[in-house]
C-alpha cells in the first residue's frame, strides 16, 4: 500500500477547488482531477473513499480557511448583537478576501446530493459557531424566530451575491452599509 503524502493531498485539494469554481462541484470526477494532478486515478483512492469524501475534504479546507475570520467572536467580550454583526462584517470581509473559497462552499453546499447532507459525515467547524450564534440570537428574541438554517442561509447567499457583483474588490467599507442593514434588517426580530 503505498503511503500517503501531505504535498499530494494538499495538491487534489487545489485542483479539485479550482475545478469547482471553474467548472462546478457536479462535474468534478476522480478522473478529471487525477489527470490534472499527473496521477493515476487509483491514486485519489489513497487520500479519499470516493468523490463524495473529496468534495468532503475540500469544503472542510475551506471553512479551515475562514477560521481566523471568526476567532474573535470566540470567547468575546462583545454582546451576542455585537457578535452577530460582527459574524457578517467577517463573512463580508472572508467573502472579499476570498471569493473563490466562497464560490466553492456554496457549490458544494448546492448539490442536490451533497456529500455534507451524508449522515455519516459531521461537520463541526466554523459554521456551528455561526449556527450557534444564531441560535442563541433566535433564544435571547434578538433575531427572528425562524430556522437557523435560514438565518445562515440569508447571510451568507446575500454577502456572495453582493461581493461577485461588486467591480471593485477592495471598495470602501462604507460601500457595504446598505448592505449590512439590509441583511440585519431581514434577519433581526422587528422591535
């Protein structure tokens, strides 16, 4: 059995990210990013079960990627409104610094068979602090009594909508602020 290597694993990553942003996540096979990582197709096999477990192991790079993004909100000294707010503006920020991280996320997120509604896999990571935000934020009557999922749903699709559609990447932050109130108006319980 041959050994796993940290380079290679590293490289069917990118390749398979930069396949989904370019192509989408429902035409990436094992072939396609074999071939383009210069491999034999048997040789994905060593790194992943299958495509699903793939597509697993890219999305979880990804959220990996955003983790500092959120670090702050972890053990804050800010109010769960401060939090809340600042979860978005560092969505808002990730979103700008990283759009294509963004894009693949949301493309494997999409799938009608996507490998994270598995119930063998468990996706602990920096959406469960977000999702846990939330929740809290719904608990306390700060946000609307609706699913969570929904509120995460909102703000994340509105912050990649708006940060594709933007000509200027690093636009003043002010640009943002409708934006912002937009999003926390849809999602804060009214008064």
């Amino acid at each position: 059995m041959k050994k796993k290597n940290e380079e290679k694993y590293t490289q069917i990553i990118q390749v398979t990210s930069n396949l989904i942003a370019t192509q989408g996540a429902a035409l990436v096979s094992t072939t396609k990013v074999a071939k383009l990582v210069g491999i034999s197709q048997s040789n994905i096999y060593i790194y992943f079960k299958n495509k699903d477990d793939l597509l697993y192991h890219v999305y979880l790079s990804k959220l990996t990627g955003m983790q500092h993004f959120f670090m702050t909100l972890e053990n804050s000294s800010l109010t769960l409104t401060q939090q809340l707010k600042a979860y978005i503006m560092n969505l808002y920020q990730f979103a700008l610094q990283h759009p294509q991280d963004i894009e693949v996320i949301e493309q494997i997120k999409a799938m009608p068979n996507s490998p994270l509604h598995s119930s063998e896999l468990n996706v602990t990571d920096d959406t469960q602090l977000a999702r846990n935000l939330v929740v809290k934020g719904i608990d306390v009557g700060i946000l609307r009594p609706v699913s969570p999922e929904l509120h995460l749903t909102i703000v994340f699709n509105v912050i990649r909508r708006y940060t594709t559609s933007i000509a200027k990447p690093n636009e003043d932050k002010s640009a943002f602020r409708p934006v912002f109130a937009m999003i926390w108006d849809a999602i804060a319980k009214p008064d």
